[in-house]
C-alpha cells in the first residue's frame, strides 16, 4: 500500500515522464510509474492486476476507516479528530477547485 501511494504522489509530478525542459526521469521512476499502468498487461493478466488495484485501495480505506474508529475511542476531547476529518475533506477539494480555475 505504501509503495502505491509513493508511486501514484510521485505520478501527480509526473516524475516518471522524462520533459522537455530537460528533465530526465531516473530508470527506478519509470519502473515505478508503470506499476499503476496496465497497458502493457497481456488480456489475460490485466483483470487480476485491476483486481488487486482495486482489493489495496480498499484496504487502504478500511485501514483509514480503522484509525479513525481508533482516534474516537482514545482521543478525549474528540475536536481533535473531528477537526483531522474536516481538514482532511475539505482541503483536497479547495485545491481541486482553486486547481480548475
């Protein structure tokens, strides 16, 4: 799970694409960029790659789901999670619409 969130924060840099500026991506970029790309894949292959995309992406929610469960139980007063949760929502969305224009 790690590894994917890396490599897809990497992606948003578009770290793994050489540009043409001059910028050449490092081999261990590139590498890492096309584990989320399943292009390449034979038809065969491809659904069970999808597959476990989708399984991690779920754990990594179930995890996230978990913490916070966990956060409620230990954190006295709660305002401390509650204010982690409202920050944690709102501020990809302010960047995704201040992003646009």
């Amino acid at each position: 799970m790690i590894f994917f969130a890396v490599s897809g924060a990497l992606q948003s840099y578009r770290l793994q694409e050489d540009h043409k500026d001059g910028y050449v991506a490092p081999t261990s970029l590139k590498v890492m960029g096309e584990v989320h790309k399943a292009e390449h894949l034979s038809k065969t292959v491809k659904p069970w790659f999808q597959a476990s995309q989708t399984f991690l992406a779920l754990v990594f929610v179930l995890t996230a789901v978990v913490g916070i469960a966990i956060g409620f139980r230990i954190a006295r007063p709660a305002w401390p999670v509650w204010l982690a949760l409202l920050l944690g929502s709102l501020l990809p969305i302010l960047v995704a619409v201040a992003a646009r224009g």
